[in-house]
C-alpha cells in the first residue's frame, strides 16, 4: 500500500481479519459499562454534536485536502528516521485515544478512514447512540450499528439498485440478473437470525472522547489533534 500522511499510512497497521473478530466482541476493558439515561443531559449534549464532530474531524484528516497534501510533501522530505518518529508518536497518539475511549484501534481506523463516504444521514439512522461514563469527567461516545435497519427491505432494494446500476455502468450484461426478490430474501433472513437471538443486533463501530470542563461545558477531543498541532 503506497504511504501517505495521516490515516492512510496507518492502514498498513491494521490486520483485518483481527479488527472484524474484535468488532464482534468488542467490550470495555474495565468490567460492566456505565451508560447515562437518554434524557440524562450530558448524554443530550454530546448526542447533539457527536455527528457534527466526527464529520469535521474526518474531514480535517482527508490525506486528499490541500492542506494535508502540502504536509505530506513536507513529510517526504525529512529524513527517513524522522518520518518514522513522527509516525510511532502518531500511532501512540491514536492508540491512547482509542485506549481511553475502549474502543478497537482497528476497527477506529477503518471507519474513520472512510467516513468522508458514508451516507451520514444513513449513518445516523441505523445506529444506536450511547454515551458510556468513563469515570471522573470522561465521556466515550458511541455508535453501534443497529443490524435490523441495517437489513431492512428498504435497503434491500436500494442495495438492488445500486448492482443493477454498477453492473449497467461496466455494460455487463449480468446487470438484468439482479434479482431483488432474492437479495430481500437475505436481508430478511438476517432479520430472522438476530430477532431469533443467533445473532446480536448491535455492533459498536464508533467511539468518541469527551469531557466535561470545569465550567460545564463538553469538549470533543479530536483523534487527529496531535497531528494538527504538530509543527511542520
């Protein structure tokens, strides 16, 4: 994989078939979690932001935006050494991050990395948002992936769609092979799984840190800080 500033360099990190194992089982690692109530005001504050300041903070972290290409041909060229440095205090920043927030670094990364992708509104309609109590003024926001709007028919027939519309797009004749009777017939066997109980219905994909300051206010830490602040 070709290396490049910021997330897309730490992808080569990132062992797939470990991240997806852990996201099924994802835990946090200091025994039962502590949630606050849905009308808990904290919870209210950071559900009100959360979305926002994940977008920015994804879009901030974009290798493709003017400001980070001009970082990475800084980067390309220091001396080898010191873009290694730079890369382990990086890794070690993220890695506290995520540590903190009990989340998977793995797992973090590949969904943060995509998320300039992502149908936000889609994103925000199939999951399920908690805010988990960290202890003292720590916060962990969480996203967890709702599996049965994630199978509905509705996006069974959008997904349809999008094959049908993917294979025209290549002129693959292939294209009038989509059966959507079909791909409804899955969806709705996974629906089946995880209201029979074989399968869980939520899957945690996000955590965020915040913090409570001192005046009342919440303060979104984000991820990539540490290369924002970096002096170039």
């Amino acid at each position: 994989m070709k290396k490049t500033l910021i997330f897309l360099m730490l992808l080569v990190t990132i062992q797939m078939s470990d991240a997806m194992s852990t996201m099924l089982n994802n835990q946090t690692k200091n025994g039962t979690p502590v949630y606050l109530g849905k009308n808990d005001p904290i919870f209210l504050l950071i559900k009100g932001r959360a979305i926002t300041d994940l977008a920015m903070s994804a879009k901030r972290a974009d290798p493709a935006s003017e400001e980070n290409k001009l970082k990475k041909a800084k980067m390309e060229s220091w001396p080898e050494e010191k873009q290694n440095q730079y890369n382990d205090i990086f890794l070690k920043s993220l890695r506290d991050y995520t540590d903190q927030a009990h989340f998977d670094f793995g797992i973090f990364m590949l969904i943060f990395n995509d998320f300039g992708n992502t149908d936000q509104k889609k994103f925000v309609n199939e999951s399920d948002f908690r805010v988990q109590w960290l202890g003292g003024n720590k916060y962990a926001a969480e996203f967890w992936d709702d599996g049965l709007a994630a199978n509905s028919e509705a996006n069974a027939v959008l997904w349809a769609h999008e094959l049908a519309a993917s294979a025209r797009a290549k002129k693959n004749p292939d294209s009038r092979l989509v059966d959507v009777e079909t791909i409804k017939k899955t969806y709705a066997n996974a629906r089946k799984a995880i209201t029979s109980g074989k399968q869980k219905r939520y899957t945690q994909v996000m955590a965020l840190l915040y913090t409570k300051e001192k005046d009342g206010s919440i303060l979104f830490h984000d991820p990539g800080q540490m290369m924002h602040d970096f002096k170039f």
